[in-house]
C-alpha cells in the first residue's frame, strides 16, 4: 500500500517539480553538511591546542573550496549538473569527516584525559 502511494506521487510530479524539490533537498544538505564540518574542524581544533599540536587550517581550506559549489546547488537547472556538483561538495566533505575522525580519535582521547587527569 505505501509502495503503491510512493509510485502515485512520483508518477506525478513534473521535471521542473522534481528538480525544485531535488535542489531544496540538496541546499539543505549541503548547508547542513558544511555547518557540521566547520563546527567539528573547530572542536578537533580545541584537543589539538590543548595538546598543543598544529591546528587543521588545511581542512578550513578543502572545506572553503567546496562552498562555490554549495552556492551553485539551489540555481542549477539541469540534473546531471546537480549531480556533479553534489560530488564536488559531498566527496570532499565525507573525506573530511573521514579524516578528522579517524585521524584525531587519539588525540581526543588523549586530551580528554589529559584534561580529566588535569581536575
């Protein structure tokens, strides 16, 4: 039954309504996403100065490389486009996520003792 009310509705929708809704969709994901990393680059950050250590500036500028992309999402018309600037902004993200989470997981445990120890 909800099968068959899913392929009644997108049996529907019209090109131009299925391309407004996919570039909603996409715009808040994608601010979504960059809200997220800029945010977890920052608390990554907050270990590595209590450690000491050298901030991530590197991630800021992957992250600043895919906001022209993010820009171009909500006014692309055609949908291969939209497809390729979704992997132009979401690849480069995942990656990050990737990257300060598995590369920073020590360092974080390591402050947060560090701190814990601390008082």
């Amino acid at each position: 039954m909800i099968l068959e009310l899913v392929r009644s509705i997108g049996s529907h929708f019209t090109h131009e309504q299925y391309m407004f809704w996919t570039r909603v969709q996409g715009t808040l994901w994608t601010v979504a996403d960059v809200v997220l990393i800029f945010y977890l680059i920052r608390i990554t950050n907050l270990f590595r100065r209590h450690l000491k250590l050298r901030r991530h500036l590197g991630s800021y500028a992957v992250l600043g490389a895919t906001l022209p992309f993010a820009a171009l999402v909500p006014v692309v018309e055609d949908a291969r486009t939209f497809f390729y600037l979704e992997l132009a902004v979401t690849v480069p993200h995942f990656l990050l996520i990737l990257y300060l989470c598995l590369g920073d997981a020590a360092k974080a445990l390591q402050a947060l003792s560090s701190r814990l120890s601390e008082g």
